[in-house]
C-alpha cells in the first residue's frame, strides 16, 4: 500500500493508507509533520511524549482502593467493560474494554466473546439463544474514543446501534435468528 496524492476543493492532499480507513492531511500539516519527525519518531519508539512537548501531559488521578487506577468520567477504569445489546428480532451483544481514559473521554476496543448456546433439557436441540462474557485483552476491533454519561444512575457510551451499558460482570443473553 503507498501513498495517493489527490486534491481537495483545489488544495493537495496526501492520502496515507491506514488498515480500513485511509488517514489524510494537507501541505501545511505535511510541512509541520517534517520538521518535527525526529520527535514524532521518539514518541512512536518510546510510546511517551517527549519532554520538549509542546503539549502538557496530565496525570492520571491516584487509585481508588480496588487495585487499578481511576482514571475516566464517572470513575471508570482502564480495563473496565461495557456491554452492547442491540438487534431487531434477535439480541445481539458486542462488549467493549476501556484501553484508555481522560478526564472526559474514554478509549474503547471491541473485545471477542465467550458465548454459549443453550439446548433444551433432555435433549440435543439447540435453542438459538446462549449466554455470553467478554473476553479481556482478546480485541476484535479498532480503537474508538468515547463521551460517557451517565443516566437513570448508569454509566453509558454511545455506540453505532444505540448505547452500551457498563458491564456487572454477568454473563449477557444473546439470542438467533434462522
């Protein structure tokens, strides 16, 4: 995959090739992006701003007594989970971990799931329905960041069919459809 350089509203571009969505920017980033790419590269191979940073760098606030560190909106932690169920004629269910937190946002993955269908007592026939947990630290999914708020005294995230809940550790009824 290489690079395409294309225009917009009369201005070039440079379209980077990023996985499924492509990642583009114009001349004056370009620019700004080559006189700092020896910075860029230490923050790549590092994983860690630089201290000639222009940008300050917050702490994340101490722990909380449960052995992670709080570090989001409404004392939601790295690794916390939050559960998805939506459908139209059957339940579907997608759980997403917490990679990382601001004072106002969250960083979610998607994360694979452990599920499992139910059967009919005494027999082999399947019901179509099961139960499911998140699998932690298996991720399915890119990196999306997200606004928590919290409602009715849930904390919720927006997602692409509705909003997804905080995760209370119970395995989560799914059901199919033929």
């Amino acid at each position: 995959m290489t690079a395409t350089l294309t225009e917009y509203k009369g201005h070039p571009i440079i379209n980077l090739p990023n996985g499924n969505r492509d990642f583009s920017f114009g001349l004056a980033k370009a620019k700004t992006i080559l006189e700092h790419i020896e910075d860029i590269r230490r923050f790549v191979e590092d994983d860690t701003p630089t201290a000639s940073s222009s940008k300050p760098t917050k702490e994340a606030p101490k722990g909380n007594g449960k052995g992670k560190a709080t570090v989001g909106p409404f004392g939601i932690e790295i690794g916390d989970i939050f559960v998805d169920e939506w459908g139209y004629e059957q339940t579907n269910v997608d759980f997403y971990q917490v990679v990382k937190a601001t004072a106002k946002t969250v960083t979610v993955r998607q994360v694979e799931q452990d599920s499992t269908e139910t059967t009919f007592p005494a027999s082999d026939i399947r019901t179509m329905s099961g139960y499911t947990t998140p699998i932690k630290g298996r991720f399915a999914g890119s990196e999306r960041v997200k606004h928590p708020y919290e409602w009715e005294g849930r904390v919720y995230i927006k997602s692409q069919y509705g909003s997804s809940k905080l995760w209370d550790g119970k395995p989560q009824g799914w059901t199919g459809y033929a």
